[in-house]
C-alpha cells in the first residue's frame, strides 16, 4: 500500500474514533468530569507497559504523551484499544466511561495535530 493510501486509511481509523468520542462526550453527565489522560494512563496503564513489566513488548515510558509526533503509530494503537475497550483487559481495574472517552479523544486530537504539523 503506498504512503497517500496508508495516510487515508489512518484518517479514517481516526475520524472513526472521534465521532465515537464525542457522541459518548456530548452524552456526558457534568457529575462524571474526565480524569487527564495522563492520570488515567498513570492508573491503568504503565503498571503493566512500563520499563520493567512491559506486557505486550509495549512501554508506555518510552513514548512520552508530548512528543506523539515522534510515535503516532504507538498512540494511534493505543487509543484504537482503549476505544474499543480491549485494555485494560477484563478482570483488571478499568477506566469510567467518562475516562475512556476523553482519553481516546485527547489522543486523537493530539494524533491530528501531530499528522497536520507533520504530514508525510
């Protein structure tokens, strides 16, 4: 696949994922405010993707969140699994809904900040 249609479909990916964030925002309680994505990745995620644990050969650590340009893929797999709520896996402590909403939506904006400063 070449790099315009790469490009295309992590658009889409993304578009996808923001429309399915704010529908969930604008449905949103004012009782249930949003933690900051770092605190909720600090709770539930660099316990298990950090230096020493590093499940999945991810670490969290390695990719700090304002330097996302450098590593879109990383945050873009991220948020596509918090999205879909496949992480944290079942069993495990989890985010509110509110939580996962605004994370996966601070991702992706983010994300398309990153992809319109850097779009090649």
């Amino acid at each position: 696949m070449d790099t315009l249609n790469v490009n295309y479909a992590l658009g889409l990916r993304l578009a996808l994922i923001c429309t399915t964030t704010l529908f969930g925002l604008s449905t949103q309680t004012h009782a249930q405010q949003p933690a900051p994505i770092s605190k909720v990745l600090d709770t539930y995620c660099i316990t298990c993707h950090d230096a020493d644990t590093h499940k999945g050969k991810l670490d969290l650590t390695a990719f700090p969140l304002n330097d996302i340009s450098h590593h879109p893929e990383i945050w873009e797999s991220v948020a596509r699994r918090l999205s879909t709520r496949q992480m944290p896996p079942a069993g495990k402590d989890r985010p509110t809904d509110a939580d996962y909403d605004s994370t996966v939506s601070h991702l992706a904006a983010d994300l398309d900040h990153a992809a319109a400063q850097h779009p090649n």
